[in-house]
C-alpha cells in the first residue's frame, strides 16, 4: 500500500520528548524525518496527551494523538506551505466544536473541556474517549505527493467513527489534484462509465435498479464520483466513508482500478 523512493543516502530516524504528567502539555512522541525522496523531503510528527480520569488517575479518559506533516525540502517554500495548510483545514474539520481548531493544541483542549464538562453534568459517565489522526505518505514520486488521513474517534455513542481521506499533490505548486485533474477530459466520461459498472456489480445491484431502490444516497439518484482517492503506479482507489453514500452499516466503499487498466485516460504529466 505504501510507495517511496529511497535514494542511497536515505535516512530515517525517530527520536522521543519526554514531558511531566501535565494534562495542559501535549507530548510529541514521534518525530520521523523522511527519507530522501526524488520529489520532496518531508517529516511527521505525533502529538499525544492525555487526560486521567477524575475518580480513577491510573486510568485516561480522553487519549488524544495527532499527527502533522511539515515539507523541509525539494520545493519552494510557497508550495510547501499550500501543501501543509491543506491538510491543517482536514484536521481542523474534524473537530466539531464551536471554536474552529487551528492546531492539535487546540483539538486537546476541545475534548479535555467538553468531557469534564459532561463529567460534571453526568456524575456516573464512566465511557472513555478516544481521537486518533494518523497520517501516512504513500506517494513521492513524479512530482507527485500523495498522502493518506486516518481518523478515528470515539466521544460516546453507539459506536466509533472512522474515516479515511486521501490526498494527492503537484509538488511543484502544492495544488490538490481533483479526479478531473488526473483524468483526460476526453476520457472522463469513459472512465466514469467503468466505475459505474464496478459500483453495480460489486454492490450486486440489479439491472434496472435505481441506486435509491438498493439503499444508495446519491444526489438526483445518479452514480457520482468524488475526490477521495488514491493514486500512484499500482493503480487508481476511490474511496467512499461510511454515511457519505450508504447508511453506517454498508462501511467504507472503495473502487479500485489497476494502472494498466487505466493508463490510456491518464494525462501524460501524472503517468508513471
């Protein structure tokens, strides 16, 4: 799942801050500097805390980590910080508070004060709650910068939720690249075709079935495709979450095109 180019001289290393038993003080427990790659240098660094609970200290009751992307080389600074600035907007919205998160610091804080709160209102609240955004580069080549966001979160509820967003960039001017990007227009309407007729047969809907009709939300009742997807030289993944198209228990939809299958609606600047 994971494509990186290693020169000779890569290098990889991870080193640990350690910090005192202070709630209000997010540690950084990982800090990985990538290798060196053909298109950009880049690092990840894990920001966790966590907050003990009130009537039991050798147990948390709200667990937080997050990881941050930063470029450090192998394009301008310009680029470099369109690239970070849009996966900052992808955390920031996965926060729901009224504040609109601008830093990890930020979500910490949201979630410490929103569970006491509740703690206080509901003496016998016992669930504990859990956030993790992890983050994974799994492009760096062809001046192509791909990456992936996993969220999951847990604050009360039935049950969890977990979605997954990826992101691909022209690391030259550190751009999001759409599908209609990727895509020759030309082709687009080819391509969309074959993605339909993934969607029905692997969703087993039957001919003459309209989407609504097999349980499906898409607008207008017609198959649409979105920007959640993951491209490199293995192929094409497009990626659905949970409550986007389908109700909770359908999950996450994905579909998947192998690069020799795809290649000829490539524009020729994204071909491997």
């Amino acid at each position: 799942m994971t494509l990186k180019n290693y020169s000779a001289a890569a290098i990889i290393f991870a080193t640990s801050f350690a910090c005192q038993n202070d709630p209000a003080t997010p540690e950084v427990v990982k800090e990985e500097a990538a290798p060196v790659a053909d298109t950009l240098q880049y690092e990840i660094k894990t920001v966790a805390s966590n907050l003990p609970c009130a009537k039991d200290s050798a147990k948390n009751c709200v667990e937080v980590k997050i990881d941050e992307l930063y470029i450090n080389g192998g394009t301008n600074k310009a680029s470099a910080s369109k690239i970070e600035a849009t996966l900052r907007k992808a955390l920031s919205e996965t926060d729901n508070s009224e504040g609109a998160p601008r830093k990890p610091q930020d979500i910490i804080a949201n979630l410490e004060k929103e569970y006491t709160q509740i703690t206080k209102d509901m003496k016998n609240y016992d669930l504990s709650w859990e956030y993790i955004h992890n983050m994974e580069v799994y492009l760096n080549a062809n001046n192509l910068f791909g990456c992936s966001i996993y969220n999951y979160t847990f604050t009360g509820g039935a049950h969890p939720n977990g979605f997954k967003f990826y992101y691909t960039f022209a690391a030259d001017k550190g751009t999001p690249i759409k599908l209609t990007d990727l895509i020759l227009p030309n082709k687009f309407a080819e391509f969309k075709a074959l993605a339909e007729k993934q969607f029905r047969e692997t969703r087993e809907i039957e001919e003459g079935q309209t989407f609504e009709e097999a349980g499906y939300w898409f607008e207008n009742d017609a198959f649409a495709l979105n920007n959640n997807f993951k491209y490199d030289a293995s192929g094409l993944t497009i990626m659905y979450n949970q409550y986007e198209i389908a109700p909770y228990s359908e999950g996450s939809i994905t579909l998947e095109f192998p690069y020799s299958k795809i290649k000829g609606m490539v524009k020729g600047e994204y071909r491997f």
